[in-house]
C-alpha cells in the first residue's frame, strides 16, 4: 500500500454533545485514526465543532445575561475555544493509542485561522443559524441591540444566523506543514477553521461558520494532500437516498459527481458540501482522489475496499 499524506475530516457531531461524552467518544475516533498512521501515512486531522461552539456559545450568554454580568464572549473566541477543547480531547486520544501500539508519534493541536474574502456574498445573506432559540420579542431586542440578523427557526423560535462564506487561505498552513513534514499529526482547521478577514497586516475575526468540509479540502490542497477523506454517518454516497430506487456509489467521477449534484440527488445540509468539497479537491490536480465514507471504514476505504472514491 503507498504511503500517502492524508487530510482526515471528521464531523463534529460524532465528538458528542458534552465534554463528557466526548471524552469517552474519542477514545473510539482514535482508533481508526492510528490504524492510518500504523500504517505509515502522514496524517492531518480536521475535524466539525457544530455541537461544540453552539454550546460554548449559548453557555457564555446565558452567563452575560445573568447577574454575574459576565462580558459576552463574541463568536471567533468561542471558535477558537472549541478548538483548544476539541484539539484537547481529541490529540491526547490519539497519542494513548498510538502509545498502547509502541508508536511515538507527537500529535499537536494548531489553533487555526481561515481567511475569508470580506466580499463573499455569503455575508450579504446569513444561513448558519447558531446560539439560543427565542422569543419573538427577544429576537427584534436583539436585532435592534446588537444587530443580529434573527430567523424564526421550524416554529421552535427565532434563532441567529451568520454568514457561512468559503475559505480562500489558511493563516497557519506553514506552521502545520512544518509540523507533518517533522513527522507530526497535526490537528488543524478545527470547527472551519477562525474566520478572519485581512486588513493590511491584520487578522480580524469575523462572525461566521465555514463549512469544515470546504476547510477541510483547502488546507489539503495547501499541503499537497494525496488524500483528502471525508468522514461521514454511512459507508458509501447513495443517489435516491431513502427511496426504492436508492443506489450506493462506490466511484464518482467528476462529471457523474456534477450531474448528480444538479439533479440534486445530496442534501445541501449534509452530503452537498461533502461531494462538493470532494469533487473540488480531486479536480485540484491530477492524481489526487478524494473519499467519503465512515469513520470505522477509513483504512478499507484507502485500501479500496469501501466507500466513496471521487477522482478525475
């Protein structure tokens, strides 16, 4: 089997709901992850924060509002703080059982900036909704306080929704290369990654989610991935998901990839951005080949045993 540098993405919702669960969670992450490095492939970690930021989120403030008055945390620092928690769970997993393998491999966590473009017209039209649900009420409060852009989310109340634009540069792609050319597995673009916007020498955070499979397949064309794999709840992409027609792919090439996307075979909330950042990564360069598939079938997938493969 060749040995490839691999950008590994996984979805937040598999770390759980709770530092708890996601604990106890990881411990199984781990596993299939060291089957890839056991395996002698250079390993960059990616990983979702959806659960995670909206729950740093709506506890920093419920906390401003309370009387202890504590200063409202604005979204890129409760990002970033996902990232250090996430990063922190999930590298110290990865080192125990790289470890309980007689492997010595150091594993690091880079809390990381994406650059955006200040004029994506992602930000002229929030979609991400993330925090607390509200009232009615509470809602036009915010918008006249604070500016919110609030959307009334399935009858369950209003809820605020940010831009989610795509990432155009990774602040500290030198800093993790660095790192996984010394033999490192670097955990990187956490959640999406920071997103900040450049003014002059400055990096300036901005209220927004990028997509972490978008993320995912920028820092792997940065670092000349061989591999980007996408994690995801089933083994292989499916067309008529659901119905008595469904089909499971085991091979997309570019072109069935874009005819299936028009005839809008993917959900846009779930299995759209994953082929599309798939799609986008294999058609980067040739040679390149992007998977998605399970998290406990990535070292099959490799192998060609399971999943998805996208590749020109």
């Amino acid at each position: 089997m060749n040995k490839d540098k691999i950008v590994v993405a996984l979805g937040g919702n598999a770390l759980g709901n709770s530092p708890e669960e996601q604990l106890m969670l990881v411990k199984g992450t781990a596993k299939p992850i060291a089957d890839l490095i056991e395996a002698g492939h250079e390993v960059i970690l990616a990983h979702g924060n959806g659960p995670q930021v909206g729950m740093i989120n709506l506890a920093m403030a419920t906390s401003a509002a309370s009387e202890a008055k504590t200063p409202e945390m604005p979204f890129p620092e409760c990002g970033a703080m996902s990232q250090g928690y996430i990063g922190f769970h999930l590298q110290n997993a990865i080192r125990e059982e790289l470890l309980n393998r007689n492997l010595n491999v150091p594993v690091a966590t880079i809390v990381t900036q994406v650059i955006v473009d200040k004029d994506d017209p992602a930000f002229s039209k929030p979609t991400k909704p993330i925090g607390a649900f509200y009232s009615k009420e509470e809602a036009e409060l915010l918008i006249a306080q604070k500016g919110y852009t609030m959307v009334e989310d399935a009858g369950r109340g209003y809820r605020r929704v940010v831009a989610s634009p795509k990432p155009i540069d990774v602040a500290e792609k030198e800093t993790v290369e660095a790192l996984v050319e010394k033999g490192h597995i670097v955990i990187t673009v956490g959640g999406g990654g920071i997103p900040v916007i450049r003014e002059g020498n400055r990096l300036i955070g901005v209220p927004a989610v990028i997509d972490k499979d978008f993320a995912s397949e920028k820092i792997a064309e940065l670092l000349d991935a061989d591999y980007l794999i996408i994690l995801t709840a089933v083994e292989k992409v499916a067309i008529n998901y659901g119905k008595e027609n469904e089909k499971w792919l085991s091979k997309l090439s570019v072109e069935e990839a874009n005819q299936y996307i028009e005839e809008g075979h993917f959900a846009p909330g779930s299995m759209l951005p994953k082929v599309q950042a798939a799609l986008q990564f294999a058609s980067s360069k040739p040679g390149r080949r992007a998977l998605i598939t399970s998290l406990e079938k990535a070292k099959d997938g490799i192998e060609g045993k399971t999943g998805t493969m996208i590749q020109v």
